[in-house]
C-alpha cells in the first residue's frame, strides 16, 4: 500500500487530469454531489479527496465549491446532516471522527474572516 510521493502525483496527474478537476468542480458548486461529479469520470470520491490531501490548492477549492453547491435549505455542522441527508460539505464533514482536514479548513476560514 505505500507508495512514494513522485509516483502518487504522477498517477493523480493521470487518472484525474487539470480538465476534469475544474469540470468535477463546477459541477460540485453547482449542487452535484462530488461522488456523482466523479463517477461522471468513473472515478470514486476518494480520488477528489485523495488529490484534496496533497494538493492545498485543489483542497481550498474543492471545500469552497462543496459550500457553494450545499443545500442552503439543510442544517449544516450536524452528523444527521451528514448521515442522513448524506451532505459533504466542510461543516458537516467536520462533525465526522477522524475528518480533521475539513475541520483545519474551517479554522483557517474563521482565522481569515476575524
Ligand atoms: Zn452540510
């Protein structure tokens, strides 16, 4: 299972290419749900959040499209939202054991916005 680095990104580059991140984007922050956007590309949704890890960038506007598109008629930073309602959106990806990653994004907006 462990691989280096050089060949993570070489491969990311590949099976997940420039053009189809900004399509999975748009189609995200329309209201797509990422793992519909993906497998529009036949690609999981650990692909997207596997390039979010290493990639700041891809992560900052992945995060961003997922608030654009959320349902605005949702609760949103609570686990039944996420359970039920099966919303990934940084807030109710937060309320999940082990997402820090979302949950360090959502610090980093509220650092930026005070
Ligand atoms: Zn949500």
């Amino acid at each position: 299972m462990h691989r280096t680095t050089h060949w993570y990104r070489a491969n990311m580059d590949a099976v997940f290419p420039a053009r189809t991140r900004e399509h999975v984007l748009d189609a995200v922050s329309a209201g797509v749900p990422l793992d519909t956007a993906m497998e529009e590309h036949d690609l999981p949704d650990e692909v997207a959040y596997g390039r979010a890890r290493r990639d700041p960038t891809f992560r900052d506007r992945l995060y961003r499209a997922l608030m654009d598109g959320r349902d605005p008629n949702l609760r949103h930073g609570r686990c039944v939202t996420y359970a039920r309602d099966r919303c990934r959106c940084p807030e109710c990806q937060a309320t999940q054991p082990g997402c820090t990653a979302a949950r360090r994004w959502l610090d980093a907006q509220h650092a930026r916005a005070s």
